[in-house]
C-alpha cells in the first residue's frame, strides 16, 4: 500500500476531526501518501479530494463537525456511482479507504470492497454507540456530556415549577444515549428502545414519585422508543393526567455538535493510528474498535450483523436509582 484516502460519512460526530488527524499523521509517518476526500462517499463518486499533509490537519483536534464534510450518498447506493467511485480511486493511484461513520458507512464500504475488491478499514463515528465489535464510538461521550448538560438546567427550570418533563434523546433505534446519559442525570425514569415500555411502571413511578412528593421529574425517551418519541407519551400521559404540568423538550441536533470531550479525542486518536497499521498488516473489511481498552478488528459482516446489547448491569442499576 502506498496511497491511502480517508472520507468521513453519514451523521457526523464531535471527534471525527480527531481520527483524521489521526489518519493523516499516521499515514505521513509510515511513509504513506494520504488524501481527504469531500462530503464522504459523494465527493469519491464526484472526484472531490485532495492530498493532505501534515499541517493541513493543524488545530482540528478540538473541533465538532468534520472538516471534510459528511453526507449519506445516494449515488453510491447505485451500482453506477460505486463504478465512479473506483475508476476515481484508481486514476489517483489510491490503493485503500479509511472510511469512518456508522453501520450506514460500513454497510457502503462493505458491498464496495467486495464488488471492486477494494481494502477498507472503518473506524466508528457516530453518538449512537450503537456498533458491535466496540465498546465506545466516536462522538459519544461528548454527546452524552452534552446531554448531561442540558437535563441539568431543565432540571432547574423543572424544579422551580414542579413540573414533569419528558426529555427526548437521540440513538436512532438505540438506547445507549439515552441509558447513560439518564444514570448520569439523576433521570427518574428511562425509556429505551431494547425495553418494553411498562406503562404500569411509570404509571406507578409518576403516583409515588411524582405526584406525591410534587418535586420535578425528568424522564428520558429515547428517540427511538416504541410509543414514538417524548412528543407521544407526553401527550398520553398528559390526557390521562391533566392535572400534571407536562413539558416536552426534544434535544436534537445539538447533541451532534461541540468540542469533543477529551475522552473523545483519545480513542479517535487510537483508533485512526490502528487503522492505518491495519491497512498496512493487509486488513481489510474490518472496522477498528476498542473492547476493555485494547483494539480489536472486527469484519464489517460481524460488525453489521450483530446488535450490540445494551449492559445489563446498567439497566439493573436504573431500577433501584429511581425508587
Ligand atoms: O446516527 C446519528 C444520528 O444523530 C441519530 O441519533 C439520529 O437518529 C440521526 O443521526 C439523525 O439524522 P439526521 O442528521 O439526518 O437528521
């Protein structure tokens, strides 16, 4: 291998910039050329990048986004754009892709690098955490951080006017946002996705906890969730107690951006080393993850077939948190 290209894609996460430095000091080091590629898998079709050097990642570690842009290709979905994309990689003497992002971004990486029998490490980017083969995913402490954040001032808000608020998260069809950001905001209650939602739970929660003791109360819905969101049990519960004072705050996009935590900065740092040394130890079609603090490959088929459980311990935890 002699010429890398590196491409963030799909919902961009705080500490992407972190792993493109990352690739681009490590691919410098092992005598590697390295290019950036534009808005993910597009600007590969559209033959949208450039070689990058060492300065040319200068003062990024501490930037959300992603400096190379990021979006969710359609073209590449096509036969035709992933015939685009290879003539592109070819005619640039590129012999191997780092691709970071979320099962989206492997599930394209993976049909690429079968159909073109083309090398590609993934690295995981994205707020979900949702990738098996990996304890942690780029971008979400950071996310969770900020999560954290902002349920402490509602939390102040909720309290002055005793009020019940449902707080939505993201995760997409995960819960791992919601779980941990929930321990670690005192929520009183946290639905996710992999639970059933006990409506006789809560309802039970909301008498004893709520409308006796008449202090605030969060809970945290993940997007997710199978009522469908903050927006809906709001409103149900809202209907069945109208003497509550409910608020519903969804969190958005805000919980994609800002400076990534350090925590952040360190396994995208880790992982982007370890991609660029996989590609060289003739890796390919693995995504690079960190299990108990070591890095470990996993193949984009294992990492897109398995769900990654959310941790038992965690969900027991929440049970005697909000007695
Ligand atoms: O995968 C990251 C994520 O932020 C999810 O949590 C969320 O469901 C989705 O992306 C939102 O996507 P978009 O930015 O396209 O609205």
């Amino acid at each position: 291998i002699k010429s890398v290209a590196v491409l963030t894609s799909g919902g961009d996460a705080p500490g992407m910039n972190a792993a493109i430095r990352a690739v681009v000091r490590a691919c410098i080091y092992y005598n590697l050329k390295v290019f950036g590629i534009k808005r993910g898998y597009q600007g590969l079709i559209d033959d949208d990048m450039e070689e990058l050097q060492s300065n040319s990642v200068s003062n990024i570690i501490q930037s959300g986004g992603t400096f190379l842009k990021s979006a969710r290709s359609m073209d590449f979905r096509t036969e035709e754009g992933r015939k685009n994309a290879i003539t592109n990689l070819k005619k640039r003497g590129i012999d191997a892709l780092v691709v970071i992002g979320g099962d989206g971004t492997f599930t394209g990486a993976r049909i690429f690098g079968e159909e073109h029998h083309f090398p590609i490490v993934g690295i995981p980017g994205t707020i979900d955490n949702d990738l098996y083969g990996t304890d942690y995913t780029i971008g979400y402490d950071t996310a969770l951080n900020t999560v954290v954040e902002a349920v402490d001032k509602i939390r102040d808000t909720a309290t002055a006017h005793s009020r019940l608020f449902f707080i939505e998260v993201m995760g997409r069809d995960a819960g791992f946002l919601a779980l941990r950001s929930g321990i670690a905001s005192g929520a009183e209650a946290i639905l996710v996705p992999e639970v059933k939602t006990d409506f006789d739970q809560l309802e039970h929660f909301l008498q004893t906890g709520f409308s006796k003791k008449k202090t605030s109360s969060i809970v945290l819905v993940s997007e997710g969730d199978e009522i469908g969101g903050a927006l809906k049990i709001a409103e149900q519960v809202g209907k069945e107690h109208p003497e509550y004072d409910v608020r519903v705050t969804i969190l958005g996009h805000l919980q994609r951006g800002g400076s990534p935590s350090a925590f952040d900065r360190v396994i995208a740092s880790r992982m982007g080393i370890s991609a660029v040394e996989a590609l060289l130890d003739n890796q390919e079609d693995v995504m690079v993850g960190l299990t108990n603090n070591q890095v470990v490959l996993t193949p984009f088929s294992e990492a897109l077939k398995n769900k990654k459980p959310l941790n038992p311990q965690l969900l027991e935890i929440t049970k005697i948190l909000s007695i």
